[in-house]
C-alpha cells in the first residue's frame, strides 16, 4: 500500500480511539471536579453561622419534611425573623444535637 494515502479503515479506528480517550479523560475530569465541589459544600458548613432550611437540613442530615415538624411543633431552636422564612443558628443545631447525651459504659464480663 502506498504510504500516501490514508487508508479510510485505520483512520476510523484511530478516530474511535481518539474519541474514547477524551471520554476517559472527561470522566476523570468530573469525577475530581465533583469531588472538589463536595469538600466546598462541606467547607460551607464550617464558615456559616446561620443557615437557611435547605442548608440546616443537611447539616442534620434530615428531610425537610421533618424539620418542618421539628420547627411546627417549637423541638428545634429557630427563627423566623419576617414571619416566612426559617432560620437556624449553626451552634444552637450543635448543641440541641448534643441534647440527651447517653454515657453508656461498656463492661467486659470477662474482667
């Protein structure tokens, strides 16, 4: 085969290989981008002192739906500070979350 023209066959396959390596390499790129993107949300957390519904939700690891029934029924420290919007101080979250502490003592029955 004359080394001057292409043959249209290995052309399409290195297209294809070429294709799937940039794939590959978006995929990483994601993955880390997306990794990154979450050790900012957690940072968020550490920097707030107030957070909102949403953000309060996930710091307890909750649905709204019961953070709801929490702030409905006066179990969780909030505030209302317009009448509509809810919301809640990052050190009261701590503390009530701390509430009931249980100081269980493991013994070993063999001792």
């Amino acid at each position: 085969m004359d080394q001057g023209i292409i043959d249209m066959k290995v052309l399409a396959k290195k297209l294809d290989l070429l294709e799937m390596r940039i794939k590959e390499l978006e995929d990483v790129n994601m993955k880390l981008l997306i990794k990154r993107l979450e050790k900012v949300e957690c940072d968020q957390y550490v920097q707030k002192d107030v957070f909102t519904t949403e953000e309060a939700c996930q710091f307890l690891d909750i649905s709204p739906s019961q953070l709801y029934k929490l702030t409905s029924k006066q179990k969780i420290p909030h505030y209302k500070p317009r009448g509509k919007m809810v919301y809640f101080d990052k050190k009261e979250l701590v503390k009530w979350l701390k509430r009931n502490h249980k100081n269980e003592v493991l013994v070993n029955d063999t001792e």
